[in-house]
C-alpha cells in the first residue's frame, strides 16, 4: 500500500495522488464571483445523502467547511447525521415541494439519490426503479433551478454506454463519446442517460452549471453489502467471509469490470463539481479484472482459495472498462487506488460486521455465500399517493 497522499477517510490508503486536499477552500479561493457573502458557508444540499456515496460525499464537504444539508428517505445506517451533515431531511425526493424545501438557499445541489443496486436489483425492478429515479432526478434539478443554485451535480453511470460495445471481455475501455448512439444495457441506463441530457440542457438554458460523472462500479466500507442490492465487491466480500467450501459467482466469470474505491470516488466527485468540464465524464479506474480473478482477489483477502462454482445469475454486460483519456484531460487527475488495497480494506469492513451481527443474534452464515435477486414490489410507488409529502 502507498503511503504517498492523503488518507481522506481514515481507511489507510494514501495512494490518491491530491492537488488540493481542502478542495471546497480551494475553490472558494479561486471563484470569487461564485463565494457566499462575506462570514458565511457555502451552502451545499446532498441528495441521496443518507446513501453510500452520499454520505461520504456530505462528510467531505462538511470537513472542508461547508453547510452541508443531507436528504433522504432513509437514515444512514452507520453514522448517526451529525457525524456528516449540518441538517438532514427525511423526505422523498420525488415530490417537488420536497427538492425546494431541501435545497433551499442551497448554492451547490449533488444529486445522489438513486434507487439502486447491482445486478440483483437492476434487473428485476426495472418499471419501479424507472419511476423513481425519473422522478428523483427531474425534480431534484428543477428545485435547484428555482432555488437559484449555481452548481449541480448528478451522479451518472457507466451503465448508459451501449451495450454493444460491451459485449467482449475484452474491453478496451468506454471513452464519453460512445454513450451515443444510445443503445444502454437496461431501463437503469436509459434513464441515466435521459437525465444527463435534462441536466445539460438545463446548463445551456438557465445559468445553472452542470457537471457530471460517469460512475464505475463504487465500492468500500458502509456500502451496501447484503439483501440483493450489494454490488459484486461487497458480494464477493461477503462471501469470502462466509464461504467454507467452494464460492459461487453467478455466470461463468469471465465477464470484466473496472471497480472504484469511495475515496478516490469522493475526491474525484468533488474535484468535477469545481471544475470547468461541462462533459459528462468517467469517473472510474481503468484496473479491468474479470469476475473469476476478482473472487480469487477477494478470498485472498481472508487467506482463502477455494474452488470456483459458476452458478446461474444476473449478467448485466460482459466487458466493462472505463477510459480515463478525458478525466485526465479535464481534471489532470485519475482514480488510482488499486482494487487490491480498496477490496483489502472492504473485506476487513465487511468481516467487522458479519462478527457485530454474530454478537448480537443467531446468524445464519451459510446464507452469506451466495447472493440474492431483488423482487420487484410497488410498496414506493403506492406510497406516493399516501405520505409522500412531508
Ligand atoms: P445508495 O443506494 O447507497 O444511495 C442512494 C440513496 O438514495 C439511498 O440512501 C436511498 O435511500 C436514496 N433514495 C432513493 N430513493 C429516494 C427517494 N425517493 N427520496 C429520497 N431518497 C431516496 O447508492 P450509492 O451507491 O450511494 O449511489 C449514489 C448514486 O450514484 C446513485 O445515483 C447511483 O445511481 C449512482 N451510481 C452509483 C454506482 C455505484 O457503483 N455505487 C455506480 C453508478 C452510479
Ligand atoms: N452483484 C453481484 N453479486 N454480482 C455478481 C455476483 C454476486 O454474487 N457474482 C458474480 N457477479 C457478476 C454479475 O453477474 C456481473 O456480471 C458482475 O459481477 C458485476 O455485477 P454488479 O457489481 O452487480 O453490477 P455491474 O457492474 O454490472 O453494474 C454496477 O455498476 C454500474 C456502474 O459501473 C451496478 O451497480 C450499476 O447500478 C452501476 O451503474
């Protein structure tokens, strides 16, 4: 593990090569024209910040001195509010009296709120997700526009590339412009990408400045990591925590992925949204492994090496990377942290909590080695006409 860099969230890795470690004074610096009023703290509102990225995202900002307003419909389920935000908000983000009242005064909105999940959600919850994140992401940049916020950030997906430049394993890495002609793997994608293009427009139309990431596969400590929704990092995790015997991976493992750890995500979020790039861009590592290495990666994390059982499963595409020509480009800055160290130190999150859940209840650990598939249910969409607006 390096130890050149900063150790933005206390997990040991240093290896993020930082231009500016407080990059909110920084820029605040730099942008005059765009600094609140003289005694007073850029006023940020995090979508979704009750969320996995969001958090963290919150997190940062308030330690480099913003007024940082978290919303969500659900709490964060390991730190309590104040340990990441000024205020948080229990509201559904759907509803557009909600988006105003929680970005209100806001100068920067990050959008974050997502129904979301990997390939064990995506797929199965397609028309609920589509409601939801529609919903989500048109009112969350109408608020912001009648608030008057001058920046907003939406968190993208590589899911928008189309899928038939993802077929090989082979992958020689997605660069921006091959979003288009659209073609995205699922209903997920699609509505990333039609959200992209709502928020741009509203760039060119309104004086609201725009900025967007591409996210590849995120992971690391507080993420997801049980129930279906998990991504493959926390999944292989899991299971290299509970496994005895052999390891599933669903399909036959030779699908490739880029994955990127949550500190080289949350400098690299914040690093966009105060920066001149206007372009959607990757945010993502350029490390591809296919998912048969990755669970040999991940058992080596426990001192496992057990044999490989390729199991039916959701597939999603078969490669998968990004390129980083343009983040490079624009931010002179790439993630770098290795999915060696990342996954090392998820792993050891992953164990901590599987012992805190063996402490305090009977636990079932056989369940842990295998994964999933969310079932669609319509208790959000039915719950809309009921509580939605606080
Ligand atoms: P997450 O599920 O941990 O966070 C999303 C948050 O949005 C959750 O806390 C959820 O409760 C909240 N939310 C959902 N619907 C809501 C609603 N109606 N009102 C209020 N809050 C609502 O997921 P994450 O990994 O932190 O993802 C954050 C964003 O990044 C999402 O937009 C996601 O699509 C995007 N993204 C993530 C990844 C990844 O690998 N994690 C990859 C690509 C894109
Ligand atoms: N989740 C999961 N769980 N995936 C597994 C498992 C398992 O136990 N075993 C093998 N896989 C395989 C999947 O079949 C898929 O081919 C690959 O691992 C990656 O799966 P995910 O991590 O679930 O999703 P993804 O990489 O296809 O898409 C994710 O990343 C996108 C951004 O890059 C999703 O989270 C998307 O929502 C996100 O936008």
């Amino acid at each position: 593990m390096s130890t050149n860099g900063v150790d933005l969230n206390g997990h040991g890795i240093k290896n993020t090569p930082y231009l500016s470690e407080n990059q909110s004074q920084a820029f605040l610096a730099a942008h005059a024209d765009e600094a609140p009023p003289a005694g007073k703290k850029l006023k940020v509102c995090v979508g979704g910040g009750g969320g996995f990225i969001g958090s963290y995202i919150a997190k940062r900002l308030m330690a480099e001195g913003c007024y940082v307003v978290a919303a969500d419909w659900k709490e964060n389920e390991f730190m309590k509010p104040q340990e990441f935000c000024h205020e948080f908000h229990n509201f559904d983000l759907r509803i557009l009296e909600n988006c105003k009242k929680v970005t209100d005064g806001c100068h920067h909105v990050y959008n974050l709120a997502a129904d979301m999940g990997g390939m064990g959600f995506i797929l199965s919850n397609q028309s609920v997700l589509l409601y939801n994140n529609t919903m989500i992401s048109f009112n969350m940049l109408e608020a912001a526009r009648q608030n008057g916020a001058k920046r907003f950030f939406y968190s993208s997906t590589a899911c928008v590339y189309n899928e038939d430049l993802q077929k090989d394993p082979e992958n020689p890495g997605l660069a921006e412009h091959m979003a288009w002609p659209a073609k995205p793997q699922d209903g997920y994608g699609l509505e990333k990408l039609y959200a992209e293009e709502m928020a741009l427009a509203y760039a060119q139309d309104f004086p609201l400045k725009v900025r967007v990431a591409r996210y590849h596969n995120v992971y690391g400590p507080r993420g997801t990591w049980k129930g279906g929704r998990e991504k493959v990092p926390a999944a292989f995790c899991r299971k290299a925590c509970a496994s005895e015997t052999e390891f599933e991976v669903w399909g036959d493992g030779k699908q490739t992925r880029s994955f990127m750890f949550i500190d080289d995500c949350v400098h690299g979020s914040i690093k966009l949204m105060y920066s001149d790039c206007g372009i959607p861009l990757n945010l993502g590592t350029d490390e591809m492994i296919d998912m048969n290495a990755f669970a040999k990666l991940a058992m080596g994390t426990r001192g496992k090496d057990l044999p490989i059982k390729n199991v039916p499963g959701p597939l999603g595409v078969m490669g998968r990377n990004s390129d980083n020509t343009m983040i490079k480009e624009k931010l002179g800055w790439a993630p770098s942290i290795s999915i060696k160290d990342g996954m090392q130190v998820t792993c050891d999150w992953i164990h901590d909590q599987i012992q805190q859940e063996a402490a305090t209840a009977s636990q079932d650990l056989a369940k842990y080695g295998t994964s999933e598939v969310v079932v669609q249910k319509t208790d959000t969409l039915d719950a809309l006409d009921r509580k939605s607006v606080v």
